[in-house]
C-alpha cells in the first residue's frame, strides 16, 4: 500500500490542484478590452447583447442581467411579491444565498429535506412544509443536476406558489430536453468565476413572464424607468425624464463584464463536453473503489456538471471526513465542502433555527466532499485526483 503524503509519503502530484477555476482566453480578453476602450463601460450596448444570448442559450423569451447571483435571487423575490410574513421553501445543501433571499424581503426560509441519493431538494417533503403562508419555492440544481421539476411545478400548480429556480450551478443543463432557464416562473444564475461560465462577478435571471420581467428590471435599477410609456404611464416632460415607481436597488452588470460573458457563452458547449467528460472518467473509476459513494444521476436531466461530489461510506471507511480531506490536501488535492447546512450557521440558529430539522441533509453533509472539476483540468490532472481518492480510500479502509 502506498504511504500517504500526511504521513510523510509521497504526494501524488507535485503542485495543488484546486475544485474549481476559471477559463479565460486571449479572445475573452480582447473582447472585455474593446469595451473598455469604447464610449459605455456600464449601461451600453453589451448588456442587452448579453441578455439576447442568455435568451437564446435558456430559451427563455426574457433575461435581466444583474450584479451576481445573490442579487438575482433578491430581485426575483422581489419580482415574487414575496413579502413579511410569508414562507419560502428551499433546501439547506446550498449556498446561503439561496435561504437568504427569503430574509431580504422580510420572509422567513422554511427547509425541506433532500433525497438521500441525489441530494436535491425532496418534492415530498416540500409538499410536507406547504402552509398558507407559502408563497414560492427556492429549488437549488444542486451540482448541476436538474431538480424533479415536474413533480415541484406540479406542486406549485395545486397551491398556486411562484417557482424559483436558482441554477447557479446549473447553466447548459438540460431537463427532459429542456434547457435550465425556460422552465420554472423564474431561473436565477450565478457567473461567479467558480461557476461553469464567469463574468468575474455576475448574475441573470430569465423568464417568459412580461409581467415578471417588469418587475426584475425595476428591482435592479433603482425602481427607474426611462421610458414610462412603455409602462403604460403618463407621457414625459422632455428626454431628460425618468421616474422612479418602486424601491429598488443598483444591481447592474457593467458592458465589460458583459462582453467577458458573451465570450465565455460562446464556448459553453466546450466547457459543457468537457466537464461532462471528467464526470464519466471519474464515475468510471469510483463505481470500482468500496468506500466512496456517487451521487445519483436521474435519466431526466443532462447535466453539466458544476461540482463532483464524492461521499465517504462510514460503513467501508474507518477514517473521518475531516482525516480523508487533510489526507486528500497532503496529496496536494484541494477539496472543498459544499455545503455546511444553511441552517446551522449561527445566524440562523440566533433566528430559532434547530439543527436536526433536515436530517438527510445533515448525514449527507457529514460524508461528503468536492474534488477538483474544471474544463481546464487535463487528463493527467484528472488521474492525479482519481489517483489520490484511491490511494487515500485504500488506506482508510476498514
Ligand atoms: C454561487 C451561488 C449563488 C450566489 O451567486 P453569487 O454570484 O456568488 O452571488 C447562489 N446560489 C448557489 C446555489 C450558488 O452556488
């Protein structure tokens, strides 16, 4: 047996590798340069450009372009008429934007639990947390993979909830041949360099709601319209007039990060190939090494894979998660958690929040870790890791 690199042995790799990067090219450059050099950095030509693109790759008819994800999930909540005293109900295998975008207007997140092998959010247990004061659902594409969104839309059919998608992981995804963006009320995005396309920090959100896209505009620009007619409002004073019809916020994207975006857009189906491609080599390799459990695939969703998430058997393995993690960064693999349960951070806890409330969830947080996923990984980089998970399984094993 090889003897690992934390306790003296050799790494497997010589460099660290970490669970995810970014892929920017000298085209994606020049691209965010001719913007830089041309009359609008902000409020130009390049957003709408962008927000055409995300409608062409969602097949969404509308896309509003914002700041980042956390503020798409903002907006769209706003857009909601979410409001004090309702309920929300996401999944707590998430970032905390997700939950917290129920706070930020006033209501309170209500966590359902997730399914024990796909780690998505349950439609069971959704329907189990509906009250009367449920006003929208929050699903998380957790790692990519598309959530059972017929049985959720079904559900927010009977009791009349918007249906919030927060694919932030989840861009290029494609559920029962449908692409992520055109299929819940409204789909929130994240292009966060971590994410599988990146504008530095950026966010959309899509729908084919007119009514819904009125709102997101509002939300993200300060409540402002330039052209109230268009709103069916009375006629301006001059060009000069704008008015200002609802509290909103600035949560504008800029032109260059726009034309970053557009740029990495037009490689999506690149990156999309190549994540999928690790995700084979790697689900070909754990499905032969006791140990380590994959998480589930549905036939539903063709997923591109934002994260890879590997889980620990406490059944095989004699180490914890804590020790198999140092053992895999000795190895110079840099994993990473995704996620400590939102409900336990203190916040949550100060706001009455018990741990124990999604007990799936909190076992799957318990074994589970991200190994390195990025297009930019080479084959040799995806053996280094596969390597590593072996080597470190092999001798922690019971
Ligand atoms: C990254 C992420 C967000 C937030 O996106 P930002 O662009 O970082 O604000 C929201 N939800 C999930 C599931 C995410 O992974």
């Amino acid at each position: 047996m090889e003897q690992l690199a934390i306790n003296g042995g050799t790494p497997v790799r010589e460099n660290k590798i970490f669970y995810g990067r970014q892929w920017i090219t000298d085209e994606d450059v020049a691209a965010v340069g001719k913007v830089l050099k041309g009359d609008y950095i902000t409020c130009g030509p390049s957003v709408a450009a962008l927000e055409q693109k995300l409608c062409e790759v969602t097949g969404a008819r509308y896309a509003v372009a914002v700041s980042n994800g956390t503020a798409a999930l903002h907006c769209a909540a706003i857009a909601a008429g979410i409001g004090d005293g309702d309920e929300v109900i996401t999944t707590p295998l998430t970032f905390a934007a997700s939950a917290n975008c129920a706070l930020y207007v006033g209501a309170r997140p209500v966590f359902a639990d997730v399914d024990p092998k796909t780690y998505n959010i349950d439609p069971e247990s959704i329907e189990a947390h509906i009250t009367d004061r449920t006003k929208a659902i929050v699903a998380v594409d957790f790692t990519g993979q598309a959530v059972e969104h017929d049985r959720i839309l079904e559900i927010c059919r009977k009791y009349d909830l918007t249906y919030i998608v927060d694919a932030a992981h989840a861009i290029g995804t494609r559920y029962n041949n449908t692409p992520e963006g055109s299929i819940g009320d409204m789909t929130c995005f994240s292009f966060h360099p971590v994410k599988t396309v990146t504008s530095g920090e950026g966010g959309a959100i899509t729908t084919d709601d007119p009514d819904l896209y009125r709102k997101l505009r509002l939300a993200s620009q300060h409540g402002i319209v330039k052209d109230p007619a268009g709103f069916e409002n009375e006629s301006p004073d001059g060009i000069w007039y704008y008015e200002m019809q609802t509290i909103g916020f600035n949560y504008r994207m800029t032109d260059f990060q726009a034309a970053l975006l557009i740029s990495q857009l037009s490689r999506l189906g690149e990156f999309s190939a190549r994540r999928k491609e690790i995700v084979k080599r790697y689900n070909e390799a754990f499905a032969g090494i006791p140990g380590i459990i994959v998480q589930r695939e549905i036939p539903e969703s063709d997923t591109t894979r934002h994260l890879y998430i590997i889980r620990l058997d406490s059944g095989i393995l004699k180490c914890t998660r804590r020790e198999f993690f140092d053992a895999m960064s000795a190895e110079n693999v840099q994993c990473q958690v995704h996620y400590i349960p939102v409900y336990f951070f203190p916040y949550y806890q100060r706001l009455g929040y018990e741990r124990g409330l999604c007990p799936i969830a909190e076992e799957i947080y318990e074994g589970i870790m991200s190994i390195p996923l990025y297009p930019m990984m080479s084959d040799e980089d995806v053996n280094d890791v596969i390597h590593a998970v072996t080597k470190v399984t092999e001798w922690y094993r019971k």
